[in-house]
C-alpha cells in the first residue's frame, strides 16, 4: 500500500537543470509529438508514472510536461507535448539532436502500488492520457500484479487520437479492455462517436466497484463528470484518483503558483485523489 | 443472440432486465429480433417512426445526412442501449438516421402496440417510459458535452 512520494528531485540544485539531448521524435497530431530525450551521460532522473518534468527551452522558457513514457529506463524520457504557447511551440519544433533542460521529476504519481490487487479503471481524455501512458506501460509490464484493467480514451476527433500503435496493440491484448471514443468524426470512421464518461456504463461488468482503483486524467469538466459516473457505482472517493493541471512554475512548492485550496499541485499532486479534492471541488475559480 | 427469443434476451438486457417477468412477456409480444449489416440502416429521418430498438448487440451511428457532404455521425449507441422515442411523439417520423457501423441484433418493438399497451397498462408505460427517459436525459448529457470541445487546445500559462 505504498504510495509514490513527492520527495524533492535528487541534485544539488533543483532549479539547476540538466541538459538532455533530443533522441527522438514522433508525431502524434497536427500540433503535438512525443519526444524522446537522453541523458548524455546515460544518468536517470528515474520518475515515477503520472510525475511531470520541468522541459526548459534555452532562452525562451520552462514548462511542466508529464512524463509519459516507460519508467524506470536510465537515462531516457518521453514527453508527449502540445503546441499551445510559445514555449510547447518551440518545444514541438525541437529536431534529432537538439538540447532541452529537465528539472525534476516533481509530485506524487499515480498510486499504482495500492492497486495492486485492485481492478484498474483508467480513464482519459485528450492529452490527459500522456501521463496515463507511462501508468498503463508499468501495469502492463507487471500485469499479473493487477485485477482487470480498462482503459477508456476519448479525443476530440479521429485525427486527434495519441498513440496510434500503441493503441493498436493494446486493442489486441486479452487481458486488457481498451475503448476508444472521439467527439466528432465523419463517416469513414467507423468506431465510437460520444464522450469518454459515457463509456463507464458499457464496461460496468469489468470492474468491481468497491475494489477499484481509477485513474482519471484530461479536461476538468470531463474529469468531473467521469467522477461522478465512477460514484454512481460505487467506485470510494479514495480509490478515484485524478492528475490536475495547475500553473506550475518552481515545481518546488515555494512559489505558489499552483496552490488549490491547501494544497500545492506541483508538490502535493499532480496526481491526487477525490476524497481529498472534494471538499474544493465545487468551489468555482479555484 | 440469434438463436435467442426477444423474451429471453429482454431478461438480460439493461433496459428491461429489472422488469417484472410478467411486464417483460408484455412486451416480448411485440417484439421481433432483426440484424443489420454493416451499414444497413435501422431507421431514416422523415420515415413513419414505427418501432423502438433495444440494442443487443454491435454499434449504430445516428447521424444525419447533410446534402453535398454526406452522412454526419453524432453519436454512437452500444448494446445494451436503446435507439428511437419518435414512435412516442406526434407525428411519429424519425428526425435522425440510424445506421450499423458493425453486424447489429436488435430487439425490435412496435411502436403502434406499445402505445397501445401503455394506455391499457400505464404503470408499465411508466416504467418504459422512466428508463427511456434515462436513456434521453444521457444522450443529451453527452450531447451537450460534445458541444463543449473540451479537448480543445489550453491557453499555456
């Protein structure tokens, strides 16, 4: 029943980031790819799924970006980025060979040791299932640790679905449930049209309520209403857990950018779950 | 399913599962058991809208047809769904296409009957009409969150 911990990033100085050279890049949409970055000195910053990195593009800027890859592989990282600001653009931009600055890894990840033993509900939408990428690749590596697992993906449109072969291949798994839904599409697209909290209902007789663990990571509004299918069944409010997205700057919790209510998101989460959000969740502006 | 009666999968089914088994043989007596292709329609915007489909099994599109680009999907509807409450509106024509995006068993019900029905026995029009009502008030929560475009790019900050 372990829970990852939002211990301080190993370093002398944690504001001091450490080059990576860009070994990788894959495109996933229109505006977002996932690069890979390696260590030149083969060193770590081992993360934990669902813990997020400070990427910093050389003179323009920092911005926090989950980690989605496998964990636990020394000295390489994936980030799977979204060109919607100056920094992420210039980041999406970034070639084979390029050098990014990485701080971290900061926050508590996903609970994936307590869930062990649990039925797993992961549930996504958007770049929400970035982070939730790296979880699934963990449970899947040790597979026989966890009850049933489901994964439900939303995006905005066929050309927006992340992943591509990933998901492929784990539309062919057996011992996992994958469904995957879009919000608009046209005819040539031949799976689901609708959102992703929508899917709860179809794959109710995957999970046991009481003994599952959710995961749920993507747009508010759609965290929201995901959270309150998962209570009409029954799924405890500290079994529910979510990843928020704040405005994270020191990734320290010093500077308070990211504070919700008591907490800081870059320290105390990103990675938190409902029982303890609840009190602020309706809480509007927060 | 196929070699299933519309009264024994009305027992299994979400949408009537829960009903007594004296409502459900009801019901079964207005039912017939169809499948449907990949794109054979059930049902097309501006016919008489005669029948309400309880989904079984497979995926259907409702959508509608926009002249000079083709059908438009909105939403897809599982087994274990329903598709169609015109039969119940006046003046009982479909608004909407629906078509199988997969081989689709549906358990058919006529709408003429089950009106009928509901006027001879209105605590069981009720109850249908309760869980329909459910399974609308879900179709335009997701509608309306649809129109939300939620994973719209962020503004970074």
């Amino acid at each position: 029943m372990r829970e990852p911990t939002g211990a301080p990033p190993p370093g002398a100085n944690p504001y001091i980031p450490v080059p990576f050279r860009v070994s990788g890049r894959r495109r996933e949409t229109a505006d977002t790819v996932t690069l890979r970055l390696r260590s030149p000195s083969g060193d770590g910053l081992p993360f934990e799924p669902g813990q997020f990195m400070m990427l910093y593009v050389f003179g323009v800027g920092e911005v926090p970006v989950s980690a989605s890859g496998a964990p636990r592989r020394a000295g390489i990282l994936e980030h799977t980025v979204r060109a919607v600001g100056p920094v992420t653009r210039r980041l999406v931009a970034l070639r084979r060979g390029d050098w990014v600055g990485v701080r971290g890894p900061f926050g508590r990840g996903w609970p994936l040791a307590l869930a062990e033993g649990f039925d797993v509900l992961i549930v996504a939408g958007g770049l929400g299932l970035a982070p939730l990428r790296s979880a699934l690749l963990q449970i899947l590596a040790q597979r026989d640790r966890y009850r049933q697992v489901t994964v439900l993906y939303g995006a905005r449109s066929p050309a927006d679905l992340l992943y591509r072969l990933d998901l492929s291949r784990w539309q062919q798994r057996p011992d996992l449930e994958l469904r995957v839904t879009v919000d608009r599409a046209d005819e040539r697209w031949r799976g689901q049209i609708g959102v992703v909290p929508a899917l709860i209902a179809q794959v109710e007789r995957h999970f046991e309520p009481a003994r599952t663990v959710a995961l749920v990571c993507g747009p508010e509004v759609m965290m929201r209403f995901t959270v309150r299918e998962l209570q009409k069944r029954g799924v405890p409010d500290d079994l529910i857990y979510l990843s928020l997205e704040r405005n994270m700057k020191c990734a320290l919790g010093l500077c308070g950018h990211c504070q919700f209510g008591p907490a800081f998101i870059c320290k105390d989460g990103p990675v938190m779950p409902f029982s303890r959000l609840a009190p602020f969740s309706e809480i509007r502006e927060l | 399913m196929s070699g299933h009666t519309p009264a024994e999968i009305l027992a299994s089914h979400p949408f009537t599962a829960d009903l007594s088994e004296e409502d459900r043989a009801q019901l079964a007596r207005l039912a017939r058991l169809a499948v449907y292709d990949p794109d054979d329609y059930l049902l097309r915007e501006g016919q008489p809208a005669t029948a309400f489909y309880l989904i079984v099994e497979g995926l259907v599109s409702i959508e509608l047809f926009i002249p000079g680009h083709g059908p438009r999907p909105l939403q897809t509807v599982e087994g274990g769904s329903a598709v169609g409450w015109s039969w119940m509106l006046a003046p009982s024509r479909w608004e909407f296409d629906a078509r199988a995006l997969e081989r689709t068993t549906a358990v058919v019900l006529d709408g003429e009957r089950l009106r009928d029905l509901f006027i001879e026995d209105c605590c069981l029009g009720l109850r249908v009409v309760h869980r329909l009502l459910f399974v609308v008030a879900e179709r335009l929560k997701a509608a309306r969150l649809q129109l939300l475009d939620l994973y719209g790019p962020p503004r970074e900050l």
